[in-house]
C-alpha cells in the first residue's frame, strides 16, 4: 500500500489455496497436476470437501455431491483425507502469521486476518514475505489480500485467487491502495459483496443493480425503505466502508446441532425424535457457555438438496431444551407439508445473552462428554463428507 501512515490500518487477509488439495499433494506428490477431489464415497451421499484445479477445469466444485462429481470428471481421484494433518499445517501457518503480528483473527482453518498496521513496512511488502514464508516453511500455496479494512481485504483476496489462470494455484497477492476502496469494488458483481446471496442477489438485479456501484450510488434512503437495516448495511459497504477490529478471540453468536439422515425420513415419530435430541444437546451447550438466546431457528433440507431455514424470535431468553423444541416443532410443522422427506434437521439458538446462571458439576460433566463427541463427528463430516459418520434410527 502506498500510504502505510495513520489513519490507514493495513489489513491483510489470507486464504490457503485449495488446502486440504495442497496438503494431500504434500504427503502425495504423485497427486499433483491430477484431477482429484477430498470427499466422501460416491455410492453414499458424500460430498466434494475440496478439489484439485485440474478437476476444477471439469467443473467439480466444493459442495458437489460426489456421484456427480465422478459423472462430470471421469479420471477423477478419491482422497479420503487427513484432518490430523490438516489440523497441523493450519497451526504452522498460524504460528508463522503471529511470528508477524500478535494481531491475527482466525476465522476458519484455513483463512485469517492480520493487523499489521503497527509495522513500519509497507503492507504490501509484509504480505510478500508472508507469503514467502509460508510457502518456504509449510509449502502451501496461499494467496493474500491487502486493505486498509476487513471487507475490502477479503474481496481483494478473493479477486486475486481468480485472476489465475485456473489451472494451478494463484499464489495472488491484491492490493487495494488507501482511497480507492469503492473504485476497486464498483465494477464487481454484487454477489461479491459481503451480506449479498442469492435472493439479495435477484432482488437487486429487478432493481437493475448489477454491479457493487450500482449499489453505491443507489439512493441509500431506498434501500433501507425495501431492505430494511440490510438495505443500510449494503450501501456502506458497496463503499467500501468497514471499521471492524481484527479480534483475537471469537464470541459465541448461535449455538446449533444438525442431523443428515442416512435415509431421507418422513416418519413424524422419528423427525421429533431428531428435534428433540438436538433440542436437549443445544441447551446443555447454551447452559455449558452460561448463555440464553431469544431466536429459535430450524434448518430443513429436501431429498432435492433445497434448504430451508425458518426463525422465530421469543419473548424472552431461554436455555431450556422444552422450549427450544415446542418452537422448533412448530416451526417444522408451518414449513413442512404432512409426510413430506426431510433428508436434514437443524435447530439453532441466537441473539445470545449471559444470564449468569451456576451449572452443577453433573451439567458440566455431561456436557463435556457429549460436546467433544459432538465435535469430533461436525469435524469429521465437514472434512470428509456427510457420510462419514450418520445417525442410526433407533
């Protein structure tokens, strides 16, 4: 960046290229320049974790469900994968950023931000010889943007990874120069905007708003009339405006459970059965944190992959799992038709608040025994796809 001086904070945000691809290519060198996908078998309902650029060329994509995936690319490569192994590349990544600035806000296992607005350096420089470094010290690929914000160093991050060519890593590093934030963000798309998915995204384009420009230069007073406090948000950013800290410690915002079911389930009985155990293992975790929430959500997904999240908000906190049910019953039975298949359920509370309520040592002793089960399996399933480990009917 030019101008490394105050009021300019010089953010960077990083992103491992393809992780968990770049790791198994590590520990596999014969994988590299393979069409290749980290994932879950094909004949269950696994799904693409990650995949290769090469197999990116035939359109596998992250998400993808696997049958599909060895459809569209025949040649493809099955990696069950090794989250031991990934769980310690992303330490020796993050070792090297906190080498840099004690100012590092992870935010997943394989993306962060840094602060680095105290060095002396360019931050366009610090990001080079980050970059360097990891590549020397933990040989994965990783690509960078430099801001003078959070929003701003995302997207520029994100920019730079897709000017590559697409065949092999990008190794990017985007720069966004102070002052010209919303220069950068104008003539990108207006999905590219943080808060902007896809319904935003069409109700935009009915506006003819297509580009974060056309935002930006909307009447904001409009967007707050038909988006509401959203509508005021997206004209901020759409300038490029974003005074969020880089936090070295996360606060708890939702705590939810969900079950995808090996077999898509239609029986009443067995849905509020799954309800229900969510329900209890969502209030133990509410109690374990000491927190209440007033917004009860359900999350429900088709044997058509659509999904659907509904919420309600109550008229007070609450930690107890009856509660969290009945409403979460209810919302289930408004949303979905009789004898309908659900293949996932989730429930979900949020819009937490501390009560400060005492646990005995058999709440805690039972939550702790339940929560690392319950992480071991998410962790599991996130890594290497929703068939990995299922719930049984009982």
């Amino acid at each position: 960046m030019d101008n490394p001086q105050p009021p300019y904070r010089k953010i960077i945000h990083l992103d491992l290229d393809a992780f968990y691809c770049a790791v198994e290519e590590l520990l596999d060198p014969s994988l590299k320049g393979k069409p290749f996908a980290v994932g879950g078998s094909p004949t269950g309902r696994g799904v693409v974790t990650s995949c290769s650029y090469p197999a990116r060329a035939f359109g596998v994509h992250s998400a993808m469900p696997m049958a599909r995936a060895v459809q569209v690319c025949k040649e493809l490569v099955i990696v069950r994968g090794s989250r031991d192994e990934y769980s310690r590349r992303s330490r020796q990544v993050m070792k090297v950023l906190r080498q840099a600035t004690p100012l590092v806000e992870q935010i997943s296992i394989d993306e962060a931000f840094l602060d680095v607005t105290d060095n002396e350096k360019l931050a366009s420089a610090v990001a080079k010889e980050l970059q360097a470094r990891i590549l020397d010290e933990t040989g994965l690929p990783n690509s960078l943007g430099v801001a003078t914000n959070k929003l701003i160093a995302k997207v520029a991050s994100d920019v730079g990874k897709k000017a590559g060519d697409g065949k092999d890593y990008p190794n990017a590093i985007q720069v966004v120069p102070p002052g010209r934030e919303a220069e950068f963000l104008a003539p990108l798309p207006t999905k590219a905007l943080w808060g902007v998915g896809p319904k935003t995204a069409a109700r935009l384009a009915e506006l003819g708003i297509r580009t974060i420009g056309d935002i930006a230069s909307w009447p904001q007073d409009d967007l707050r009339r038909r988006f509401g406090q959203h509508g005021g948000d997206l004209a901020r950013r759409a300038k490029g405006i974003d005074t969020r800290p880089v936090s070295t410690s996360r606060e708890t915002k939702s705590v939810s459970q969900e079950i995808t079911f090996r077999e898509d389930i239609s029986d009443e009985t067995e849905l509020k059965q799954a309800l229900r155990k969510q329900a209890e293992r969502v209030a133990k975790a509410l109690a374990y944190k000491d927190l209440k929430g007033k917004t009860v959500k359900i999350k429900l997904r088709w044997p058509d992959f659509t999904t659907l999240t509904r919420q309600t908000t109550l008229a007070a906190p609450t930690d107890e799992a009856e509660i969290i049910y009945k409403t979460g019953l209810q919302l289930m039975n408004a949303n979905r038709k009789p004898g309908q298949a659900v293949r996932l359920i989730g429930v979900g509370v949020s819009n937490l608040e501390k009560p400060g309520k005492q646990l005995t040592l058999w709440d805690v002793a039972e939550y702790k025994k339940e929560a690392q089960l319950e992480i071991a399996v998410k962790e599991i399933q996130k890594k290497f796809g929703e068939d990995a480990i299922k719930q049984g009917k009982e």
